[in-house]
C-alpha cells in the first residue's frame, strides 16, 4: 500500500466515523417520525457504499460482487424503511 492509498483510507475512515455519529445522534433525538429515519438509513446507506468500494476494494470496474453488495444492501435497507413506516402508520 503505497502513502497516497493509505491517506486515501484514513480519510474514508474518518468519514465513516462521522456518519456513524451522526446517524447515532440523529436517531437519537429523533424519534418515531418518518424523516429521522430515512435520514438515518440514507447514512447506513452512505456507509456501507464505502465499506464495498473502499475497504473490499471494489472501486474499480464493474465486479459483479460490488453489484450483488451493494444490492444486498438496497435490500435490507428498504426491508428497514418498509418496517418502520409500518410501525409508523400502524402504531
């Protein structure tokens, strides 16, 4: 791993960090309300985006694994979007 590569990575770290707080202290001073919690998946989002392209080192190209990843992750982070509103609505 060469500097640049290396600086590259601890920026990416810092980032995930800051969108790990963040979300944290957006969720909780939100509450049950619908936008809180779009914003909070739309950061799990954000952060698991750059954990498959920067730290499985799937930026370049177009590898099936990145796509699959990252569609896994549009899966489960809609499931969490359809089972909070349905709390929200329901309950």
């Amino acid at each position: 791993m060469t500097r640049r590569q290396h600086e590259e990575l601890v920026g990416v770290l810092a980032m995930l960090i800051t969108f790990a707080i963040g979300g944290a202290v957006v969720a909780a001073l939100a509450g049950a309300t619908i936008i809180p919690i779009a914003a909070v998946l739309l950061i799990a989002f954000a952060k698991g985006r750059l954990v498959v392209l920067d730290f499985l080192e799937l930026r370049s190209g177009q590898h099936p694994m990145r796509v699959a990843l990252i569609g896994w992750l549009c899966i489960l982070l809609t499931a969490a979007l359809a089972r909070s509103l349905a709390v929200a609505l329901i309950g």
